[in-house]
C-alpha cells in the first residue's frame, strides 16, 4: 500500500470514528425496549434488564415478556458472521452493541462487527396523516454498514422470522408459502387451524405473519430448520431459493423464514438493507352493532389494496425511503418540542409514542358485495398490559389516559375511537352514567356489560374527550349525533359528582368524597356546556355553565384543607391527599375551572412530597401509598405552576424507566420505592408522557351542521329529561330558608365588591405552553389518499407539529387562568348596592384576601336547574334514538312515576324544591362567611402596622 493510500485510509478511519463519536450517547436505559409495535397484536420488544445479553445475543419477547419471538439477524464480513439480533448457535461471533438510541418511531442499535460499523434501525412508523399507512400493521429493521479501517469487505446481510410469531400455543401447526410479486419477495406463515377472534398468552390466534425485503440484486431465500438455513447462510453467504413443505407445529423444531443480501465488495452501504415484518388480522374486530348484529371489520388499508395482500407489501417495501423520512421528520418535531421540556422529558416521550398508537386496530365496515366502506371507520383500544384484564375494548379510563397523544398526534383518532362507545349507549336505558367499556374479550366489541360503580369516572371521562375531540379536531358531528346521551351523562354529574358516594376511581378507590374524582365529574359538567354552546343550544350551555360554576365553588370551599393551602385527598379529612391529575383536563380544554390560586398552593404542596418522595416518584395518593402512577404524574405536571416541580415531577418516572433492574416494558403503575411493576406493561396509558406536548396543540372552530350528525339519540329518554328530584324542603326546612336568605344578601354584597375590584378575564388561549415559535396543529384528515410524493418533509416544516429547528421560545406551562366569576345577577347587585355603607371599608379591606375571593368564586350559586338530569341511578328511562330535538332544559317536561303511568313534572323556577347540590353548595357558603367574618374581626381588632422607618 502506498504512503497517500495508507493516510487516506487512516484518515477515513478517522472520520468514522469522529462520526459514531458525535452520536447522541444513549441516555435511558430502560428494562425494556421497543422493536416492533404496530398493533394491539403486533407488539414485541428487547427485554435489557440487568445482567441481560445483549440484542444481538438475544431473543426478542412479545409484550408480556414471557414468549420468545423467534427472530435473527446475521452479518457476514469476510466471510465471519456476526449476529446482531438472536440467541442462536449458528455464528461466528457477536456484533458489539456500542450504542442505544430511542425516538418515537425508532430503536437504534450501533455496533461493531469485525471492521465494520453496523447500525440495526428498528422502525415502527407512526403516519397520522395517512390512515391506510397508519393501519399497515407492518413494522421495519434495517442494517448499515461502514468500513472502520476505510478499506472495502466482502459482505451480506441476513434476517430470519420463526413461526412463533403466529401463535401463544406453541404446539399449533402452521403451514407457509413464498411468493414473488413485480417489487418484493415474502413469507407467508398462518395457521392450519387459526380460531377467529381469539387469542392463547396475548398473541391473536388468526392472523397471518409476512415476512418481506423488496426485490433488489444478489438476493436469496430460503425456507426450512432453523439451524439448516442459518448454517447456509453462515458457509455460503447466500441462501438456495428453496422452500420445505414439511409443515408441522411451531415447536419443538423450530421453521424459519428467512432472507438475505449479497451486498459484494463494500466500504459502506449506499442505502439501508430494510426487511419487512407484519401480523395482518383481516376482519380484525367482531363488533356487535346497536341492533345485535355482529359485524366483521377490516382493517382500514383495505379501502385501498382490498384482498390484494402482495400488492400492499410492495408498497410497503418500495416506500421504505419515504416512510424513514417521515419517521425522521416526525422524530425530529416531537424531539423537539419535548427537550425544550427537558431531556428526560424527550426520553418519556420517544419510549412511550409507540405502544401508545400501537395498542389501536383502525377499522372499516364492509358490504354485502365485500367491499370497504371508507366512510364507515371504527378504532378499537385494547387494554394491553392490565393485569386486572388485558382484553377489555375501548376501556374508558385507559382513552383519558392516552388523551394527550392522541391530541398530539391526530385528535380526529378520537371520534372513530368513542364512536362505538357512544353507538352502544344512545338506546341503553336505566343507567345515566357512562359505561367502562364495549367489551372484556378483545376483539370481540359485544357492547357494554350492565351496571358498574364507575359512573362519575367513566362520564366525565367520556364528556372530557368528546370534546377534546371536537376542540381540536373541528369536528363536531359527533356532539350533534349524540347530544342527549351527552346530557344524560351531565346530568347525573350534576346531581351526583361533587360528593361521590360508593363510587369508584380509576384506581379502583371507593372512599367517599374524593377530591380528584369530584374535580372531574365537574370538568365533564363545564365540557357539556361547551359542547351545547358549539351546537348552539345557548339555553342549555348557561345552565351547564351555572351548574359548573356552583359546582367548582362548592368544591374548593370543601376541598381545601383548613389553612386553605392545599387540597384534600377527601374532604373533611386533613391527613388525605392525592396527586390531582383530573385537573390536567381542565388545563386541556381550557375550560380553567380550577383557580391560579389553587393550582399554586398545589403545587407548592407538591413540592413538599417531593422533597420526601422516593426516588420513583410521588404515590398516588395517602391510600395507594407504595403505588406511582406514570400516566398520572405526568398528567399532574401539566397542572403545576413551576417548573422544578414539574421536572421533579417528570424526573420520577423517568428514574423507574431508566432502572432496568426490574423487568417489562413500559409500566403504567409501579411500587413507588422499589420500582416493581404493578399494572399496566406496555399499555396505551403511556400516552399521557404527550401531556406537556398537548397544551401546546391550538384548538379549532368546532364545525357542526344541526342535523347532519343523523340522530341527537334517546340519551335522555322523554321520561328521563323530567325525572322527578328528590325534595330536599321538607328535609331542610325553615332551617334552609333562612340559609338561602343570609346566603343571598351577603354573596350579593360579595358578588358587588368583586366586580368592582376584578380584573379583566384574560384569554384562555393566553395559558397554552409555548414551547416553539411555530405552534404545533394536527395532522391532515384521513379520507383521502395523497400521492406518493406528497410524502414530505413540507408538511411537518409548515407546522403540522411544530418546527424541530424554530429557535427556542421560554416556555411558561402556567400562565394566566381566565378569571370564572361571573357577574352577579340584576337583583343581587341591586341588594348589593343598597347594603354598601358604613362597612364598606371593612368589606373592601377583607375582599383583598385570599378568603374573600374563594367566596366571591363560590357565590356562582343562583342559577337554573336542568330539567334533564336523573336523581337515581335505578330508575328506568325509555327512548328512540329518533329523536333528533334536543331536550331543553326549560321547556316542560313529563316523568314517568314509579308505577309507569305518567304524571306532570312541569316545573317553575319559584316553586323548584332545592337540588342536594345546591344545599351542599349553601352550606359551604354559610361556613365560607362565618371564616370571612372571623377574619374581619380579627383585622379590625389588630393594632395597625408600626412605621419602622
């Protein structure tokens, strides 16, 4: 070699080197890592606890951990293979792992093989803008290579799939075939006897595995035992082109399909090697519709390839370029938005997107004649990783918890994901509240299962994302289709949310009382009378605001705790707290119930358990002690008002996912000190790290046309918009009168005062987290196909989430809340202005304290009853969804008696008996002046401030 040849080459080695030195060094190190996740069935990872080998001396496992899923990846280098992914015999040695790196869309492993540098990319595309890619249950693993010593070697590269991938009963027979199409070879892998609809250890036992490379030069296949083809391709290099058809079970002989690449002399490749592995289910759900049909529904992407499965593949292995430059683009924006948060922020983040999206099946119906109807779309949840039930649809409390992602990502995910939900209630009669799920044995969506003791969490969280949806998408179809199932559901909130009694919490609490829970069935109270208010229904949104308004009043006089710096985990009970997540809901909509005031003495409160937390984090709760929640500590740092406790806040999740000493993947639940999975592996809850991100996501004007939506539904059935309330008067008595009348004449004065010295509302937009100059919006709309190159960078440059590269804004998650006190009405100010005197300092001096503007904020306690709302939880309400009118609160109205014959409910506002809203609400007031007065006493009696000069 000459000396100019040797310096080149050295020089080269040099920029290699230089190149893998300026990588971003792996930060997280979690017990698990995402390979390949693209559906509620497709979902494997690389179990890295410590002490594990690693990937390219390892198995990869189905989510559960538990079921090896047989797949291996090979590099020949001179003819001395090296594997980068398997745990098999058949090798010459093994590629170092140097480094890891993670993005929403990518796990990207760099090693040494011999002389050369490898980069294995397994990519998992995440397409909101394109709902036939999105739903292409096939994910992606790439290998580049690069000479370390700048000289060229012989080499190929090879990757292999075993049928384990078709089932969790290892012992089932499979069968397979090899086809060649214009653009791509593949493996075909199903089951000689495959059961529709159900599923052995969380793997689905009727899909079909396709294992695929698209068609290029010097490349070979090869069907047969594991250690057959292994040991060709570590002799030869290449593969013989031959199939066995020796078919059998999966195990204990292990099949394998395999595909490999003779890239010949190379110094580095040109363009990634990129294999293609999918686990198509097509029907993928059995959906049991309103009228107790069972309807199969496909995939969405049939509404373009049909049953054309080979040419669904090309386009996956042709578009692969495309589909890594949008992955990249994608990365690159949520990366940075996130960082601005923090790196650990970012890492939360790039872990979670995929098993997020993942755990969705998007999904059309079908006709008679067997084709797709695109107009017709249904996404479907599984509950992946409860250990309660890793099967239920559409689990409601789980759909809150994804909520920031799926904002973030495309809000249109969220119509067709509470469509079915909603489809199964319209007709439901005797229960006010909302249902938990459409299923318990995924895919099967056979609809809702009766009574449950949920029903404050499961509405609020079925009112809260309905209009999530409808905010930040613009569509508002859904509210009209179904709004008097939306006014069933507020109604029973209204009478029942501000005390829960015998109800249950997403945390499977019941303790009576609880503050967060009682906070959400009020944010659903203020979503509905949004939602009214975007339908137009003026009359019904005063009264849902008024509702919300006494309702949030009442529940910060009961909430707090006695030195009114903190909120109660239960009322009345001043050892309790919780992490308030629920009121990350009301920072997301922007309907800014809960005050600055109480938000920051929250947060302060937070920062004292944090500064005795474990290193896992904050519990959930004073009950759930030993338990953190990752969804809802981030749920929570979206509501805080500083940012240390809001990365202390992060930094505690990011602490238990970076520690690989226990096992599984991404948990939604843990032991808060030893860091222990508890609930939740792998769950689309994960979706709450996106809660940061999504306050950023602008809303839009709710387009809705009366009518257009079909149907309003029975959601209030004619009996049930009169229910007849049970009368509190007799109960109360005089005592309530005379409650009613101080109440008045002093919130009057109060109501007078505060409008005087209030300032000016800000706007709610105002409080949205600024965290790029370009705000992010959400992705297109899924109903058209665009062409291949429309597939760019443009969109995401011109905002579909935000410039990656727009310089950095200050970012403020807290700012301005919209001041809720509304002005008094005529007659209040009238008795206002005739009672202002001789106290009116003292009542001036004692409206500048705290105290006086909680009561100023509670005083929102005259306002008119809905006519609409149910009283008992029992009693049975008959209706059509034909009725397409919606039930306004003040026409009259008729209920049905106990005994069924009917009798006249009309109502009047002088002689309606007092709702137990309202007397809780009044008692609180009642309380909330004796302590007002109290103060005043107490000032007055102070001597005043000496001058110290």
């Amino acid at each position: 070699m000459s000396a100019s040849s040797l310096w080149l080459a050295l020089w080269f080695s040099f920029l290699v080197t230089l190149a893998r030195s300026q990588a971003p060094a792996q930060s997280i190190f979690p017990a698990s890592m995402p390979l390949a996740i693209r559906s509620p069935f497709m979902s494997v990872w690389y179990s890295s606890t410590n002490g594990s080998n690693p990937i390219s001396n390892s198995w990869p496992l189905f989510w559960g951990q538990s079921s090896i899923m047989g797949w291996a990846g090979k590099i020949r280098v001179d003819g001395q293979t090296y594997s980068w992914l398997g745990n098999d015999a058949q090798r010459s040695g093994t590629a170092n792992v140097t480094n890891v790196q993670f993005t929403p869309t990518r796990t990207i492993f760099t090693m040494q093989a011999g002389p050369m540098s490898v980069t294995v990319t397994f990519l998992s595309p995440i397409e909101p803008s394109d709902w036939v890619l999105q739903s292409l249950p096939f994910s992606y693993v790439s290998v580049e290579a690069n000479s370390l010593d700048g000289q060229a070697h012989s080499v190929q590269v090879y990757s292999d799939i075993s049928a384990e991938w078709q089932s969790g009963d290892r012992s089932s027979q499979v069968r397979w075939s090899q086809h060649t199409t214009g653009g791509s070879i593949y493996h075909e892998i199903d089951l000689q006897n495959p059961v529709r609809d159900a599923e052995i250890n969380h793997q689905a036992q009727d899909g079909i595995t396709y294992f695929a490379m698209a068609t290029r030069p010097s490349q070979t296949w090869q069907i047969d035992r594991d250690s057959t083809v292994r040991s060709k391709f570590q002799s030869d290099g290449t593969l013989p082109n031959t199939a066995t058809n020796n078919f059998g079970p999966i195990s204990p002989a292990f099949s394998v399909y395999a595909i490999a690449a003779d890239l010949g002399q190379i110094s580095s490749t040109s363009e990634p090697i990129a294999w293609a592995i999918g686990y198509v289910r097509n029907p993928s759900i059995a959906y049991t519709a309103p009228n107790g049909a069972t309807q199969e529904l496909a995939p969405y992407f049939v509404t373009k390839y049909g049953n054309d499965i080979g040419q669904a593949i090309d386009a996956v292995t042709s578009s692969f370029g495309d589909v890594l430059q949008r992955a990249v683009a994608f990365d690159q924006a949520i990366i940075g938005n996130a960082t601005q948060v923090s790196s650990h922020y970012a890492d939360l983040v790039s872990l979670a997107a995929r098993q997020a999206i993942g755990s969705l099946d998007i999904t059309v119906s079908t006709g008679s004649d067997g084709n797709a109807n695109a107009s017709d779309v249904r996404i479907f949840m599984k509950d992946i990783g409860s250990t309660s039930s890793t099967e239920r649809v559409n689990p409601v409390e789980r759909i809150f918890a994804a909520l920031p992602a799926l904002v973030y990502v495309n809000s249109s995910f969220i119509g067709p994901l509470l469509a079915p939900l909603l489809d199964a209630q319209d007709s439901l009669t005797g229960q006010p509240y909302a249902a938990q799920d459409i299923g318990l044995a995924y895919p099967n969506a056979t609809g809702t299962h009766g009574a449950h003791q949920q029903g404050i969490e499961q509405s609020g969280n079925m009112l809260i994302a309905l209009y999530a949806h409808a905010r930040f998408s613009g569509d508002g179809s859904l509210l009209n289709k179904h709004y008097n199932l939306t006014k069933r559901w507020a109604d029973y909130l209204v009478n029942n949310t501000l005390t829960p009694t015998n109800q249950f919490s997403a945390d499977e609490e019941n303790t009576a009382n609880m503050t967060n829970l009682a906070i959400k069935g009020i944010i659903g109270v203020k979503a509905m009378a949004e939602i009214s208010r975007a339908l137009g229904e003026d009359s019904d949104a005063q009264q849902y605001d008024s509702h919300a308004a006494a309702l949030v009043g009442s529940w910060q006089s009961l909430a707090l705790s006695t030195d009114q710096k903190h909120l109660l985990g239960a009322y009345g009970n001043p050892s309790s707290w919780a992490l308030m997540y629920n009121i990350y809901a009301d920072r997301l909509l922007g309907t800014n119930l809960v005050s600055q005031t109480v938000l920051e003495g929250q947060t302060t409160f937070y920062q004292a358990l944090l500064g005795s937390s474990a290193a896992f984090g904050v519990p959930i709760d004073s009950q759930l002690t030993t338990t953190a929640s990752t969804a809802w500590s981030l749920l929570t740092a979206g509501t805080v008002t500083d940012n240390d406790v809001r990365n202390h806040l992060i930094d505690g999740v990011w602490n238990r996912i970076n520690s690989n000493l226990t096992g599984g993947a991404f948990p939604e639940r843990y032991d808060v000190g030893t860091g222990k999975f508890v609930d939740g592996t792998a769950g689309p809850a994960g979706g709450a790290m996106f809660s940061l991100l999504a306050l950023n996501v602008p809303n839009t004007t709710i387009s809705t046309t009366p009518g257009s939506g079909g149907s309003r539904g029975s959601g209030s059935a004619p009996g049930s918009s009169s229910s007849s309330k049970s009368s509190t008067g007799a109960i109360v008595g005089g005592v309530v009168g005379a409650i009613v009348a101080i109440s008045l004449v002093a919130v009057g004065i109060f109501f007078f005062l505060r409008r005087r010295h209030r300032r000016p509302d800000s706007h709610r937009e105002d409080e949205k987290m600024d965290v790029l100059g370009e705000p992010h919006r959400p992705a297109l709309s899924p109903y058209s196909y665009p062409q291949q190159d429309s597939y760019g960078v443009s969109s995401l440059e011109a905002g579909t989430y935000g410039h990656a590269d727009a310089p950095p804004q200050p970012i403020d998650l807290v700012n301005s809340h919209t001041s809720l006190v509304s002005p008094p009405p005529l007659g209040l100010a009238a008795v206002a202005g005739a009672g202002a005197g001789a106290g009116d300092d003292a009542l001036h001096s004692a409206t500048q304290s705290a105290k006086m503007r909680e009561v100023a904020l509670n005083a929102r306690l005259a306002y008119a009853e809905s006519e609409s709302g149910f009283s008992n939880a029992n009693e049975s309400h008959a209706g059509t969804a034909s009725n397409r009118d919606p039930l306004s609160p003040g026409e009259s109205r008729s209920t049905f008696s106990g005994t069924g014959s009917r009798s006249g409910a009309s109502r009047s506002g002088a002689s309606g008996s007092l709702s137990p809203t309202e007397v809780l609400g009044l008692r609180a007031e009642v309380e909330n002046l004796r302590r007002v007065m109290q103060e005043i006493r107490a000032e007055r009696l102070e001597p005043p401030p000496e001058y110290t000069g």
